[in-house]
C-alpha cells in the first residue's frame, strides 16, 4: 500500500517539517464569511469540498471498491445537535435525516460505496470523524480539511485528475497514527 495525503493546502506552502504555513488559510465550514480566513464564501467553500468529494469518488471508482467498513468512528451527533447545524448551516445543500444517516454510522458499520459522497461531505463539515476501510482503498478523515489515503500506487493520469479539482495529493505521507500493513 501506498500512503497519500490529500488536501487543499498547497504543498509549496509547507516548512520542512511539513507543516502548513499560511495562518490564514480556512480549515472548516464554520470559517466562512470570517474575515482572518479570507472571508471564504459558500461556493468557493464548495467548490473545494467537491474537489474532495470527486476524489474519494474517483479512487472508489478506479480500486473497484462498491462498500467501505467504517473504523475509528467518532460521531458528534445526537438528534438536537443536527437541528443545531441545520440552523448554522452546516448542513446547507444536504438531505440528512438523523435516524437513516446518522445514528447507524457506528464502529465496523457498512457505508455502502453509493453513499460516500454524503459521508464525504458529512467527515469534512466534522459531523464525522473515521476511517473507511476495503481490502484495496483506506480513506481517512481528519481535522483541518486533511484526508488521508492507503491503496496501491495511484496512476500518475488519475493524480492529475485529482488535481483538476482543486485538491493536492501528496505522496508518501501517512497520519502519524495511520499504520497500515
């Protein structure tokens, strides 16, 4: 297996140690229309969480991988904190109806490949945290709008496509607690 880290943020930007070094730059939904990030607006925001969505989707596509086992769930939800994001807007352009998406995402629950793009929007307005694992793919979300990814060697074509949308992947970069075989 390969490890990726794929995100936003600009590879250029980053000191040798790897960390990103514009303090400026948005790292959540709940950034927009702040002024000390840019005062990002929803598309522009949505423009980049597509960029992520098309990806995970294009990965899932190209590994042949039709369902995904979810590891190391954190769920933040209970039913009166999704009407709470109802109302920042975090759910904004999504359909979630807490007893069907929410509450049977637990440890070693089934996400069928159909429904990765909710879960993907879903992990990165950090109503989420986990860990999507297949025999041949391994997407995990992170904090700060980082994705991480295990799977044999992406196609330098696919990568470029990736990085159509608004995305950087990053090889050879694994999250420190990330250990895959």
């Amino acid at each position: 297996m390969k490890h990726y880290r794929i995100t936003k943020y600009n590879p250029a930007k980053r000191n040798t140690d790897g960390s990103y070094n514009d303090d400026r730059e948005w790292t959540a939904i709940s950034d927009i229309g702040i002024p000390n990030y840019g005062s990002i607006s929803y598309s522009d925001y949505k423009k980049i969480e597509d960029g992520y969505v098309y990806c995970t989707t294009l990965l899932m596509e190209h590994f042949n991988v039709t369902e995904f086992t979810a590891e190391d769930v954190t769920n933040f939800n209970t039913d009166k904190n999704i009407e709470k994001c109802r109302k920042d807007s975090r759910l904004r352009d999504l359909n979630v109806d807490f007893k069907k998406d929410i509450k049977p995402v637990v440890e070693n629950a089934t996400i069928l490949g159909t429904r990765l793009e909710f879960y993907t929007r879903m992990c990165l307005r950090e109503l989420f945290q986990m860990r999507l694992v297949s025999s041949t793919l391994i997407i995990e979300f992170g904090f700060d709008y980082y994705m991480y990814v295990s799977c044999p060697k992406i196609p330098k074509n696919i990568i470029d496509e990736i990085e159509r949308n608004w995305v950087y992947v990053e090889v050879n970069v694994a999250r420190k607690k990330f250990i895959l075989k």
